[in-house]
C-alpha cells in the first residue's frame, strides 16, 4: 500500500493535542492498514523514527493510530508542519 494511502489525515481534537506533549501523533488510517504498515508509512513520509504504533477503530467505523515518535524528534513540530498547529 502507498503511505499517502494509508494515512489518511492527522487528528487535531483536544486528546490528540495533549498526546502531542508526550511525544505521540494521532492519524485516521485506512481501515485494511495494520501497525507496522503505519509506523513505516509514518516513517517516510514525515522522516522521523517511530518507537510505537497503537490503533483504535472507534464506534463511527473510523481507524485510528496513536503513533509514539522517538525521543530524537518532536511531535509538536511534525504537527507544525502538517498544519494542525
């Protein structure tokens, strides 16, 4: 799958801006993606390490993925760069 498939569009709701202080970005992801197609779309689209991946599908069928970054990159500056900030 191409990554601009699988991630669909970042999150940008009050939880996913307080995740953001713990290093972790929030996507809606394609409901056929699994973990470790997300950290390595993740990883070269937005060119950061990814330590870990944990998806949720919620109750409106929609699939999300709460992605941990490594210590070495920021999740408030990947947010800056999509526009969610």
């Amino acid at each position: 799958m191409n990554p601009q498939e699988i991630i669909l569009y970042p999150l940008m709701g009050e939880k996913a801006t307080m995740m953001r202080d713990k290093n972790i970005l929030t996507f809606v992801v394609s409901k056929e993606s699994r973990k470790k197609e997300v950290k390595n779309a993740v990883e070269e689209l937005y060119k950061v390490k990814v330590t870990s991946v944990n998806i949720i599908n919620t109750t409106e069928g929609k699939k999300k993925a709460h992605v941990r970054l490594d210590s070495k990159y920021s999740a408030e500056e990947i947010a800056t760069q999509l526009g969610v900030i």
